[in-house]
C-alpha cells in the first residue's frame, strides 16, 4: 500500500497551531564563528565553557539563570523603583507579592538563591547535622557540606533511569527519607525539597508527594523548606498531569503547594523572571529571626538585602507573571519542541522533558568515553566546537568528590543540560540545536577520549575547574 498523502486543503475547520503568548519588542544581534576560531577559544577556555566570553557563543544553553528576556511590564516597573536604604515601597510590594502567592508572612531578601541558602543555613545547619531532600543542588550542597553537615539524597529509583517515562520524576522517595528519619531524627534540622528538583532533569514533584514529605515531617516535628527556584514550573506540571489539578489556576496550585512547606530559599533568576535576585520567606518567626542575623552582615539591610529596588519591583511583576499559565505553556512547549526534535534523531535524554531544559544522557551517548574521563563534559566541549552552542556539564564534575574520602564521586548521572532561557530564543534556534546535536551524535563512535582535570576547586568546582584532552 502506498502511504496515504493527506491533503491539508481539505480539512474543514484545522484547530490553530501553537505559538507563543508574547511577541517581541527589542532584539539582541548574536553572532556565528568558524570552527577554527572555536578550537583556539577552548583552548584558551580550558575546556570549560564556563570560561568562554559569552560573545564566544552563538546560542548559550549554559543556564536558564538570569539569563530571561523582561517584559514589558517589568521594565516600567523598574522606572518606579524606590532606592530608599530602609523600608523602601519596592520591596513591600515585592514581599506583598511573595506573601499573597505562597502564603508567607516574613520575607528576607537576598541577592541570588545561594545567597538566601547561606543566610537560612548559617542559623539552622551545624556541624553533623543531615539535610535529607531530592537531588539538593549544587549550591544547596555546597552550603551544606562547608559547614560540615552531609545532605542525604532520598529522589526515587526511578529518576536515575533516563529512558523511563514517569510524570514527576523529581519527587521524594518517602520510605528512604523515612529510613533517614528513623536512624537520625535528632541530626536532622529540616527537610529539603526542590521543586522542580534541577539535578535530577528540571523534573517536577508531584502535591501528593509534597503532602506525604509534609505527613512525615509533621509524625518527626521536622520543618520542611522548599529550594524553590523553579516553583511555577512545577506548578504547570501538577496542573497538566496530576489527577483533579486540571482545573485549578496555576496561582491556586502554587499556593497549595506552599501550604505543605514552612519555609522557602529561592533563586529568583529562575521562576522570578528577573536577572538578579533572590528570597527566604517563612511562616515562622525563630526563622525569620535567625535569618535577620545573617541577612545584615552578609547581604544588607532587611528591606534590600542585596537588591536594588528597581530589583525588586521587577521581581513583583516577574513572579506575577510566571504564575500565570499562559506564560508557562509557551516556556514549556519550546523545551518539549526541542524535545520532540531530539526524538527524531534518536538521542537519549532525561525523559520526559523537564520543565527548563533537556538533559542529555552522555553516558549513552559518548559510550567509548571512560567515566573517569568525564563523558558529560566531553559532549558538551563537543557540541560548543560544533555550532558554538554553550551546554553545561551537570554530572561528574559537578559531582565534586566525596567530602571525606575524596574520590570523584561516580555515582550519580552524567548528563548534558541544554538549558532554555525564558523568552529569549525562538524554535528556529531549537532547530539549529538539535541539528548541531545530530552531527555530534552521528560521529559518536569515533568519539573514545575526554578530558582530564589540570586544576580543581576544593568546592563547586566545575566553574573554575582547568581541563584538558586526555591523552596516555
Ligand atoms: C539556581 C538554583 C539555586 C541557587 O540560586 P542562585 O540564584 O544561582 O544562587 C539553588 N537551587 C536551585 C534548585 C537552583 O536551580
């Protein structure tokens, strides 16, 4: 049988196609390069894309952090900041914002997500205490680990499969953080949930996951902070795939969600739609004392903390704007069309698509690569000398060593993450992404050594970390 060719001229009634909720008002040029001039800047670099000028990359995956295109709105509300050193009108209004959305009386701001982490944690971790949540970032472990606590993974099983398709891949396993619980409730100062949980794929936790962390803290008198970076996110998947949320606004759901916490660190770079800036909000007030002792020494006074105003009224609207579903469709539909681009052409990543960015798994990809040599970080130098697209490792190196052994921790995945800024790349350039991705990907075979460590950080030190080819 011939294949039947479908006439489009004769469907009466075609539903539209799908664009998105904005159109655009200012442009930013990028530019391409030669490969020649992209092998002289690695070099140059170290082989780590962190060190290349961002003026060195044609399409920059590297993070979806900071790294978002305003709105309008956002923009005049910047115009009507108020600079005022204490009790600036800017940030009433940003913390009105905050406490309508998630319920949160007390707002410390800060001025990026590790920032609120070091705050709230120097009042809350000491030496020996154990943070259990899923898959804690890398800042969020960082912060954990200098001050000579351990942070216990407890992500389900299933998110360490990447070919699996499980609709809140990010979510706790509640028998291991009770396993946790049980043996050293006394050690354990909170419990940390990440929504979406980064580390594990942009990949969202589901509320019923969130109310059974909340059931069990509640039976061990455990507080819980959500690491919230990416909170609305989560939010839109609890409304598309979670049993009876369909109906529900995002607005509602991210309030809900934030019934089950007690406290908040948050990167508002992310969900906030800003480029700079950050949170702690908390139901209770010890908290919000403890963090007013760090906040003034490490960050500024309470009603700035590292903000400008102009920051702050920008944050108000960004975080109004990204709970409204709208917005959050169009950002999730251009990482699901990347997505289905990849699937075309065969390459494995972090199914399903998280809800910022696609994350390649190089284990399957560049199979001859041995770990020690780092296969994540080879394909991401890969993809960057084939088309100038920046990714960012996120497994072994990011992985640090063992605080107390110090191995190179091979454990965990070793992934690719292609992050999506927020309204700033069109599917044209999805499209260039993907086909750079094809042609790394058809000559994978004959891809059999990675990179060595020159120079290493004793902590996060993927940023600053020197690399070069390896060789015998
Ligand atoms: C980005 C991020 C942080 C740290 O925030 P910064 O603003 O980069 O300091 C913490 N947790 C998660 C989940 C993040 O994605």
């Amino acid at each position: 049988m011939p294949p039947v060719i479908i006439n489009l001229k004769t469907i009466p009634n075609m539903e539209l196609p799908f664009a998105e909720s904005w159109r655009i008002k200012m442009i930013e040029p990028i530019r391409k390069s030669t490969r020649e001039e992209r092998e002289q800047w690695l070099r140059e670099a170290d082989y780590n894309v962190f060190q290349l000028k961002a003026e060195q990359v044609y399409i920059d995956l590297l993070t979806d952090s900071g790294t978002g295109a305003m709105s309008d709105r956002q923009w005049s509300a910047m115009m009507v900041g108020d600079e005022s050193y204490a009790g600036a009108k800017s940030f009433f209004h940003m913390k009105d914002m905050i406490s309508s959305l998630t319920g949160f009386g007390y707002v410390v701001p800060t001025h990026q997500g590790r920032a609120a982490e070091n705050v709230l944690f120097s009042a809350l971790v000491k030496e020996g205490d154990i943070v259990p949540g899923n898959s804690h970032f890398d800042t969020t472990k960082g912060h954990i680990e200098s001050r000579h606590a351990f942070a216990v993974d407890c992500t389900i099983d299933e998110a360490r499969d990447t070919a699996l398709e499980h609709p809140f891949k990010g979510s706790v396993d509640i028998a291991k953080l009770e396993a946790v619980l049980e043996k050293d409730a006394a050690r354990v100062p909170f419990i940390i949930v990440t929504v979406t949980n980064n580390t594990a794929g942009g990949q969202p936790v589901s509320m019923e996951n969130l109310r059974q962390v909340r059931r069990l803290a509640d039976r061990y008198g455990k507080r819980v902070v959500f690491d919230s970076a990416r909170f609305a996110e989560n939010a839109y998947f609890i409304k598309t795939r979670e049993e009876g949320y369909a109906g529900h606004t995002i607005k509602e759901i991210v309030r809900e969600m934030f019934s089950l916490a007690d406290a908040m660190t948050m990167s508002a770079k992310k969900d906030g739609l800003v480029n700079m800036g950050g949170f702690i909000a908390t139901r209770h007030q010890d908290w919000f004392e403890g963090a007013k002792r760090f906040v003034i020494p490490f960050e500024g006074y309470l009603t700035y903390g590292g903000m400008n105003g102009r920051d702050m009224e920008a944050l108000a609207v960004g975080l109004d704007e990204n709970t409204e579903f709208d917005n959050l469709e169009t950002r999730i539909h251009q990482v699901q069309y990347l997505a289905a681009r990849l699937d075309e052409f065969g390459i494995p990543y972090q199914r399903p698509a998280g809800g910022h960015a696609i994350f390649i798994d190089a284990s399957k990809v560049l199979t001859k690569v041995p770990k020690e040599e780092f296969p994540a970080q080879t394909l991401t130098v890969e993809l960057y000398r084939e088309a100038g697209i920046r990714g960012c490792e996120i497994g072994y190196i990011l992985a640090d060593r063992d605080p107390v052994t110090r191995e190179n921790r091979f454990g965990g995945l070793d992934l690719m993450r292609l992050a999506i800024p927020r309204r700033t790349y069109t599917d044209n350039h999805m499209d260039v992404i993907a086909v750079a991705l094809k042609n790394v990907y058809d000559r994978r075979e004959s891809i059999t050594r990675g990179v060595k460590i020159i120079w290493e950080a004793p902590l996060m030190r993927h940023f600053t970390v020197k690399l070069a080819p390896a060789c015998d």
